[in-house]
C-alpha cells in the first residue's frame, strides 16, 4: 500500500518543522508549503528526505491561495493546518493577524472541499488563545477544558497585538468549525490547541539570534542583565514535541475527531524559567542574569486558573515532557549552536 500523503501548511514554522520530522519518520509522505523557492529548498535540504516536497504558497489570506498546490497532489488524504501569522510586531492587528488566520482557514478548508474530495482528516492547529482570554486566566476560581472559548470580541481584537493574536485565534477556529457545520465536507476536522510552546528547534542550525515567538520566552532570559527585573510572565506551557506527536494523533485516532486537544504540560512563571536557568548553567550564568527571589514562582501560579485537560491526557495516553527538560534542552541547543549562551 502507498503511504499516506500529509499536506502541511506553513511547513517552515516552529511546530511544523517537528511535526514533519515525527511524519517522515512515521513512514508518512509530507507535501508542504512555504512562501518561496528559497524556503522550501532550505527546508528540504534540511530534511534530507525524499518523502517530502514542496508547494509555494506565498500568502494564505489570500482568495484561492491553496487551490493550484492541492489540484497538483490529488494523492493527499490528510491536512494539516498550521499557517498562521505569531508574532506580535505588527502595526494594524486586523489587517496583520486577524484577516491572514481567518481568511487562511477559510482558504484552506475551501480548498480542501472543491479540489481536494478525497482528503477525508483535517487538522487545524488553534490554541489555548481561542479557549481562554488572560485577563480570566488570572482568576484562580475559572477552570478551562477543552469546551471552553474564548469570549473575546473581534473590536476588542482589533485594539492590540497580543488581543489581535488572541482574535486570531479564536475566530480562525470558529470558521472552521462553522465550515463544517454549514457545508458539510467530505473530511472530519480536529483541532489541536497549545498553550505555550518551548523546547528545541527542529534543527540546531536554527537556534541562533532571535528564535520563534514562543521559545524566545525561553531565549530571552539569558538577555538579561543582573538588576533587570524577572519576567513577569505567568502561564502554562507545553513542548513542541508533545504538540508535533498531538497532530499526528489528531488524524490517526478515531475519538479526536470532531474534536478539541488542549495540550498544556502545566503552569510557568518567569521566575520559574530564571530558576532552571540559573540551577543547570550556572557556569555560564551566574551573577549575568537575575536570580529573583527562587522558588516564589509557586505562589503566582496559584493565582491563576486551573486548566483541566484530563480528556487530552486520557488520548494522548503519556505523561507531557515537564518545565525543566523543556527549557535546559532549548538552552543546551542554544548553547550547542552558537558555542555560548
Ligand atoms: P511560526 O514558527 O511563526 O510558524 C508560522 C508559520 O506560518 C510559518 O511557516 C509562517 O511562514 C507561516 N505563515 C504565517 N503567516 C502566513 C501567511 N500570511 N501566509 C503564508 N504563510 C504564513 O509559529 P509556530 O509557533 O510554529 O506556530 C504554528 C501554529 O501554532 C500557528 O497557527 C500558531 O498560532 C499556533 N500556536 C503556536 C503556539 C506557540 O506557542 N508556538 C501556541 C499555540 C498555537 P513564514 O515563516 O515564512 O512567515
């Protein structure tokens, strides 16, 4: 029999690149795309694997943006979604976050449905921001599960960066959910949604200068000087690696279909970051970066809600990879890459 053949949007991202890693070593075929021949040829040569090609598509909020690379891979009979703008350097929420995610799935799903009939999984990749807000995250009486949503309006969205990215999210994964609601596909839609993602790049040769949103949380504390103050940050996180194993689930598993992943290994605070910073490379650290007061980390995150993904952990069937190993392999890599920290 064939292998199974993946279409992989955004095949360049953080996550995507492990989610390809784990599907080629899976035995899967990997069809992504990228914005440009540049990309995809570095990416390719990166993989080193024939198992995977390459489509450009240069802007997903764009009308009709998947359709000519899934008319060219009619062999494709599962979609994973994970384009989608994260970052928080824009200057009009709407028109850099909010429009690209939304009209991106729009896109993407309508594609899948007029050129794409025999593509029967899709996987969406949302996140915790289309569940909860921050603002009731640091409400130590609210409990998010994975039929939570996020109430945020698009008004509100419109206002900020970080609010921008939490619409994004939030209304990207609506439409789709109404997508197959109205129209009624030939596929089932999953969704996997990660609260914060840390933990190594999928190639080391990535891990210099400023990294991806997410593991620059991580990165970003050895910028630090000794009397700046600790990152006030308080959240939940999760590797890369468990969310790159959840897409693979999310299509391989019967029971995720129609349904939502939260993955969330558990809760983080700047502080707590500092602390296993500061305890597994003293050598290079030491009196450079703050140490703050250790160990108070525990108390903020009692301040905050309680996310209840039992019903993710139950399918997932594994324990998730815990705060220290996530962030002393992000920083080892680092470290391993450029020779300093
Ligand atoms: P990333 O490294 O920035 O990857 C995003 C990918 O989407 C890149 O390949 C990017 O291409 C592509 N992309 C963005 N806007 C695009 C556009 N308008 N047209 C075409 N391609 C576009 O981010 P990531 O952390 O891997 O995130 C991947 C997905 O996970 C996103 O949907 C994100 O919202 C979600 N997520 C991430 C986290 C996290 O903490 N990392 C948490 C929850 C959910 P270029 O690089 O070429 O621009």
């Amino acid at each position: 029999m064939a292998a199974t053949s993946v279409f992989v949007s955004g095949a360049t991202g953080y996550i995507a690149q492990h989610v390809i890693l784990q599907l080629i070593a899976k035995g899967y075929k990997v069809v992504g795309t990228v914005r440009s021949t540049e990309k995809g040829e570095d990416l390719k040569k990166k993989l080193k694997s024939d198992n995977f090609t390459y489509e450009i598509v240069k802007d997903i909020g764009v009308e009709g943006a998947f359709d000519e690379a899934l008319k060219a891979h009619p062999e494709v009979t599962v979609f994973l979604h994970t384009a989608s703008p994260f970052h928080f350097n824009v200057t009009d929420p709407e028109k850099d976050l909010l429009i690209p995610a939304v009209e991106g799935t729009k896109n993407a799903l309508s594609a899948i449905a007029t050129y794409g009939p025999q593509i029967k999984k899709v996987v969406v990749t949302s996140s915790y921001a289309a569940i909860g807000h921050h603002d009731v995250d640091a409400v130590a009486s609210n409990t998010f599960t994975e039929d939570s949503w996020n109430e945020i309006t698009w008004e509100r969205s419109k206002g900020n960066a970080l609010d921008g990215y939490y619409g994004s999210k939030t209304f990207a994964e609506k439409a789709a959910w109404d997508f197959v609601k109205e129209k009624k596909p030939n596929f089932t839609l999953s969704t996997v949604n990660p609260v914060y993602v840390f933990g190594p790049q999928a190639f080391a040769s990535d891990a210099t200068g400023t990294l991806n949103t997410s593991a620059e949380v991580i990165n970003s504390i050895l910028k630090l000087k000794s009397d700046d103050e600790v990152p006030s940050s308080a959240a939940a996180f999760i590797d890369v690696r468990d969310v790159a194993e959840a897409h693979l689930v999310a299509f391989e598993n019967k029971d995720v279909e129609g349904q939502r992943l939260l993955l969330s290994s558990g809760r983080f605070t700047g502080q707590d970051i500092l602390d296993i910073v500061n305890e597994n490379f003293s050598k290079y650290v030491k009196g450079r970066i703050p140490t703050g007061v250790p160990g108070s980390g525990a108390e903020k995150i009692k301040t905050l809600a309680t996310i209840d993904n039992s019903k993710t952990r139950k399918i997932i069937g594994h324990d998730f990879i815990g705060l220290k190993k996530t962030v002393v392999d992000t920083i080892q890599q680092v470290l391993d890459t450029n020779g300093s920290i």
